[in-house]
C-alpha cells in the first residue's frame, strides 16, 4: 500500500555540476526536494520506487544499483539507482531515473529501491493501473515521482509560448499540493503532449498508487525559471 510520494521536477540542471555557473538559480527547488525526501525517510518504506518519464525503448523496471550518468552534459558524474552495486547492471537509467538517483544520493538513501521508467505514451488509464500495481508490491510502498509540469511557459522556453500553458500548470499544481487524484487522472494526454509536460504520466501513475492510499498533500515548490514548470510536493 503506499504510503508516501514524493513528485519532483527532473531537469539535469538540479545537478549542481550541469548546472554550472547557474547552479544557484535552482538552489530553493534543490532545498524542496531534499525535504520532500525527508518525508519518504520518515515513512519507513519497505520498498521505494523511483518512477520517471522515458521514451517507449527505455520504459519498463529498473534494478537496484542501475547505472545512470551525466557525462552527456559535458560533466564526471555518474549515478547509481540507490547506491554502488557489486551486480554489472547493463541497462543505463534514462535521464529522469538518473536525476532521482542523484537525488537519493544526496539524501543518502540506505532503504530498498527500485526505478520505473513511465513512457510518455502510455495512455491515463494504463498509468493509472501501473500505479495500482506498483501500490500492492508491499505492506508499505513510496514513490519518487519525477516529471516536469509545461515546457511552454515563455518565449524562451524549449516548447515557445503556449497561452494554454499556465492554465495547465496551475492545475497540475493544485492537483499535486492536494494529493487530488481525480484531477491527475483526469489530465489530458493530448493537451500534456502539446505542451511538452513530461510529468503528465508518472503523476497518472502515481494517481493510480494513491487511490485507496487517503493520503494529505503538500505543494513545497512551484515555477518556471526556464519556462518549464517545476513542482515540488509530498503526500503523506
């Protein structure tokens, strides 16, 4: 059953090192994260399940210890799904898994994890059910929910502006600072692709997880510094 969530943002420039000089713009999202991290510690998970946006090829579960790396960013740093592993794990972790490595990482995260890698193709209903299978994997279940809100916040954003974006957003905002399933659910695939949210289908994932879960939610972080959304929120 789950017990706890965390949804982060998974831009590669939480990572201090890509982020290089502008490394201090992210600092208050990186301080939201470490705190919703401190929640799933506090929940005592027997199991916690890092579920993140992938292409079609690079959907599917992802072992303790799976490799994941930044050097595609022009930076030494490489990441391993919950810590160093003895097994030579060949699949690499998509770059949404990667990130929330990092994230354990840095949380020093000792506990059971596993990663799944959530296509952005996967239709509402099929997120949904994944969630409810990943919720009923052990008596107490956590998820790390990365995904990015719109990417068509601004002019300057990696999508250009789309009038439609922060109605979007404000929604999703809500949504997750409520722990509201039903508007998760509800989000709109066709609407999400158009504005490039990579986070429409881990968040209908964990909507799934969450539907017999009564848990409370809480919004600790919400902009678009570079004209994406980024939300920060834990469900406990």
């Amino acid at each position: 059953m789950l017990v706890a969530a965390a949804v982060c943002p998974c831009p590669p420039l939480l990572v201090p090192e890509v982020a290089a000089g502008a490394a201090p713009e992210l600092d208050v999202a990186r301080t939201a994260c470490a705190d919703a991290l401190g929640v799933l510690a506090a929940a005592r998970p027997d199991l916690l399940v890092v579920v993140g946006p992938t292409d079609e090829s690079a959907g599917g579960p992802y072992a303790a210890g799976a490799p994941g790396s930044f050097r595609g960013y022009g930076v030494d740093v490489d990441v391993r799904l919950g810590g160093d592993s003895a097994q030579q794990l060949d699949r690499i972790l998509p770059l949404s898994l990667a990130v929330g490595a990092w994230l354990l990482d840095r949380a020093r995260w000792s506990g059971p994890v596993e990663g799944l890698g959530i296509s952005e193709d996967l239709s509402p209903g099929l997120c949904a059910e994944s969630g409810r299978e990943l919720g009923s994997r052990a008596e107490r279940v956590a998820l790390l929910v990365m995904g990015d809100g719109s990417a068509c916040r601004t002019l300057k954003a990696p999508g250009y502006l789309d009038e439609r974006a922060a109605d979007f957003d404000a929604l999703a905002a809500r949504a997750l600072g409520d722990a509201d399933v039903q508007t998760l659910k509800a989000l709109d695939k066709a609407l999400a692709d158009e504005l490039k949210a990579a986070g429409r289908a881990p968040w209908q994932v964990l909507a799934g997880a969450a539907e017999n879960a009564d848990l409370e939610g809480r919004l600790l972080y919400e902009d678009a510094p570079y004209g994406v959304g980024y939300f920060v929120a834990t469900w406990s």
